[in-house]
C-alpha cells in the first residue's frame, strides 16, 4: 500500500519505519522543509533492540499535496494542530481511508464533521522516543488497535500488522479503548507535566502516587470505567517509567499541550453529567497557566 503518515514526531516517524520494512510505500508529511528534506536524504533510523536500521522514504511539508494519492492517511498530528489539518480538508471529495492515532478524545467526532472520507480511530501503546529529524527509538513494545469508525471497512489491520515486532489489531469496542487510553493520559500526562518528571516516578513519590489516584478516581467516574482499570494504568507507568510524557515535552519545548483534549475534554464530559473535578480542574488551570505566561506557545 502507498500510506501517508501525516506528522513527523515519533509516533509518526515509529509508524512509518516499521511499515516500510514490510514493503509498504511511505510518504512522511512534515511540519518543515527542513525535516522532510534530512528524511530524503539520509532516510528514517529506526532503532530498536536489535540495532539501527535506515529505511528509505518519500517526504514533503505539509504545503505538499502529493499523498492525495495514497491509498491510506495516517494522521499522527498532536491535537493543538489537528484543526488546521481538518479546515485543509474539509468537504473534499476523493480523500482515501483516514486513521487517527491521537491521545485525547474528541477528535474522532471532529473528523466525522470535516472530512468526506472512510474514518479509523486508533490506540497506540508504544513507547517511542523522536532522537533527530529523521531518527525515532522504540523505547517500549506496544501495539496499535484500531477500530472502523464510519464509511466502508477495508479491514486495515490485517494489512498493517507485523505481528513479532509492529502488531496491529482490530478493535470490537474502539469507544471503550479510547476511553481506557484517556484514562491512562489524563493519569499521567499533566502531573509529569507539572511536576517535571519522567512517567515511573510519578510512583516512587508518595504524595505524588496519592495525586495518580486522585485524577485516575476522577477519571473512571465520569467516563463509566472500573476501578479495576487501575491495574493497566499502573502497568503503563511502570512499562514506560524512564519515557518522558509527551506533554512533559511540549513544556520543555515551550509548545502548546494537548490539554483541551485531555483535562479539558474530561471536564467538559464532567459539567454535561453535573459532576465537579477539583484535581483535574486544577491540572488543568495550572498547565493551560502555563501557557499564558509565554513559556509554551
């Protein structure tokens, strides 16, 4: 298949390495020239456990319109710029097959509104790490589960897996997994965030553990989950101890979190149930401060 990776970060970098070692053509839609130009030149260096592999890719800017042809979008955007993205697109006809793989929610129902074509929803567990422009390491072995969402199903999974070392599975309730993955960013992503530290230590602190809780307990009562959902949002911090979150970066970075996806979906679920968050409220205050004071943009 000819796929378009749409987003160079390491998930789409990740994405992208794994799927051309199978035969598959990739096409990488940067936000920069420079980016895609570094791509095409030296390829995509993927290292895993095994070493470093360099595999070969097309590559363009977003101005690019060259993946019109390809025959499967994977959107990989964070959620502060998936807007633009969706208003380029809007009510074009002729678009192929689109797959999301986002943290947060909200976006699936924002896609359905834009775009014409057959959408996917996606989880993804891996861990992965962006080293360079055109160098991504697979910190941790996960999988991707994706669910058909609306139009024609083109059974995808079977077509994307690599079941030893990339597997990709179908979802029978893709709703339930985004809410179980919600639940793991929302546990995660805005304390390492505000504290500055990597994901496993989250737990090693005590008080910090106590706040784990208290957001993750925020968490399942609003988004109907059990308790018991506890057990997988501890096994992702521990599997994925030494990573820094993604919103942790984008604070480092001094670029704009995915907060309003995350906190900021939770409490807008919170408010149509009548239910208060004082955890979440106050992460989300204290991170979206963050970027009002200049620091993040």
């Amino acid at each position: 298949m000819r796929v378009a990776i749409i987003g160079g970060g390491a998930v789409g970098l990740l994405t992208g390495g794994y799927l051309s070692l199978t035969g598959h053509q990739i096409h990488i839609i940067t936000r920069t020239r420079e980016q895609a130009d570094i791509l095409n030149s030296e390829g995509l260096k993927l290292e895993t456990g095994n070493g470093t592999e360099t595999v070969y890719v097309n590559a363009g800017p977003h101005t690019s319109t060259e993946y019109m042809d390809c025959d499967l979008w994977i959107i990989t955007l964070k959620q502060t710029v998936l807007d633009s993205f969706l208003a380029k697109w809007r009510d074009v006809e002729g678009l192929p097959p689109v797959l999301f793989l986002q943290n947060g929610m909200g976006h699936m129902e924002k896609a359905e509104k834009a775009l014409l074509s057959d959408l996917y929803a996606g989880i993804v567990t891996h861990g992965a790490l962006k080293t360079g422009h055109n160098c991504v390491k697979h910190t941790g072995k996960g999988d991707i589960h994706i669910g058909f969402w609306r139009g024609s199903n083109h059974n995808l999974a079977a077509q994307l897996t690599i079941p030893d070392s990339f597997p990709v599975y179908e979802a029978s309730d893709i709703q339930l997994m985004l809410k179980r993955k919600l639940l793991v960013n929302l546990s995660v992503n805005p304390l390492t965030a505000l504290y500055g530290v990597k994901n496993g230590e989250l737990l090693t602190n005590p008080e910090w553990a106590k706040n784990v809780k208290a957001i993750f307990s925020e968490g399942v009562s609003v988004l109907g989950l059990e308790e018991n959902e506890w057990e997988t949002v501890e096994a992702v911090i521990t599997r994925t101890g030494d990573n820094e979150s993604s919103m942790l970066q984008d604070v480092k970075n001094g670029r704009k979190t995915e907060t309003e996806a995350i906190t900021g979906y939770m409490m807008q679920l919170a408010a149509e149930q009548g239910l208060e968050l004082p955890v979440t409220s106050f992460l989300h205050r204290s991170i979206t401060g963050i970027h009002g004071r200049g620091d993040a943009k």
